[in-house]
C-alpha cells in the first residue's frame, strides 16, 4: 500500500541553526500538508501545498518556516534559525481529489521528531 | 472559542467494552469530521469520516454527529487490546487543513 515517508526520524540541532525536514508524500497526490505536534498537545496545521503554491498557511507558518518542491517527488519544510520552542514532531500528509463525494483523505507519514537544543 | 474540543482522558477498559469517545465542535458550518487513531510515535491515521449529520458504522466503529448539540461521537464495540491508542477528532473537508482536538488516550486491558 502507498505510504507517506518522512526523514529523518529524530533530528537533533542547536539553536539557531536550520533544519530541513523532507517527506516524499504518495506519488499521484495533489496537495500536501504540514503539521506540527509538541509533546501534550494537539496536531497543528502549519501549511498547504498544491500546484507549487502555498494554498493556506497557519499564523504559526511565518517567515522562520518555508516549504518546496524540488522535484516531482520530494516535499520540505525548512526551519531557518530554529527556536527551542520549535522542538516538536513535524508530520507530513498528502492527499488526492476524491473519486465522489467525502473529503479528501489526508494520509499522514510517521513523523520527523525535531529537538532544539 | 475552540473549534475541536476533545476529552483527553486517559480512558483505560476492559476487553470488549463498548467505548464512547466524544468532541465538541463550535462551527456549525463545519462539514466534516474525521476520526483519526494514531499510535505510539506513529502518524494519525484516518478511521473513518462523517459528514455534518447521521452515523457512520464501519465494522466495529460507529462515528455519529448530533448538529443540534454539536457533537461528535465515536463507538467501539468489543474492544481489543490492539485497539490501545490515542483517538483524535477533527473537521476539515475537501483539501483544506484539518483542525485536530487534542486527542484521547485509550488502553484496552486484555
């Protein structure tokens, strides 16, 4: 079965410095997501994707966070000069425009947990 | 006000008790509710989805939404261990974001 994958699993960095968290989201998807978990707290929207434009982004998505496409497969989200505060597990989704009726099921990866030291 | 408001628990049962898992939601524009079951370090993953009126079953799982009250409910009959997760309500609809509750941490005891 398709799967969303996300590297790296666990990503250690000191303060200020930039991560990129890369996800290859199921290959005929259309849209793409990021969101955010903190340890204890709810699954935040950060960003959507779709036609190589940011389609909705949330007030937690300035301009420390970027994404993009790079090619036809990838999908990142870059943290410039990270912030303790922006220890979290990030998770990518993606979804595909449904057949008939219902929404668009968003599938998931496993998450990339980002510890700012 | 919240959107998504959900019980955190944590909810610990028998094997084979039926569980009630409930949210709130605040819009009554709203259209669909998700119920994603995520475990331990792993991603949500999609249960199943009820559009804003009316119960949904699927096998053991019955989603229900009552308009009136705004409230989402999710069944599980003869629960299993390997039923042992958090549960995480949600609205969203088409490809727009999803607004997760903050989920609720059920442990079936065998």
């Amino acid at each position: 079965e398709p799967e969303v994958t996300q590297t790296p699993s666990h990503q250690v960095t000191q303060m200020g410095q930039e991560v990129i968290l890369r996800c290859v989201p199921i290959s005929n998807h259309l849209y793409f997501y990021w969101y955010r978990q903190i340890l204890g707290q709810k699954v935040e929207f950060l960003v959507s994707f779709y036609n190589n434009e940011i389609s909705e982004k949330s007030e937690i998505f300035d301009d420390q966070f970027s994404v993009e496409r790079p090619d036809g497969s990838n999908f990142t989200l870059k943290i410039r000069s990270t912030k303790l505060e922006d220890s979290a597990m990030y998770f990518c989704a993606s979804s595909d425009v449904a057949a008939s009726g219902g929404p668009d099921t968003q599938y998931f990866g496993p998450g990339t947990r980002l510890t700012v030291l | 006000q919240k959107e998504v408001e959900q019980d955190p628990g944590p909810l610990s049962v028998p094997e084979g008790a039926i569980v009630s898992l409930n949210c709130t939601y605040s819009n009554s524009a709203f259209q669909y509710f998700m119920w994603y079951r995520q475990y331990s370090r792993k991603g949500p993953e999609l249960l199943m989805y009820t559009y804003s009126s009316g119960n949904k079953e699927d096998g053991r799982f019955t989603a229900q939404v009552d308009k009136s009250s705004k409230y989402i409910s999710l069944f599980i009959r003869d629960s299993q261990p390997s039923d042992s997760a958090t549960y995480l309500c949600a609205r969203g609809g088409g490809s727009e974001k999803l607004v997760f509750g903050k989920g609720t941490k059920l442990t079936v005891n065998p």
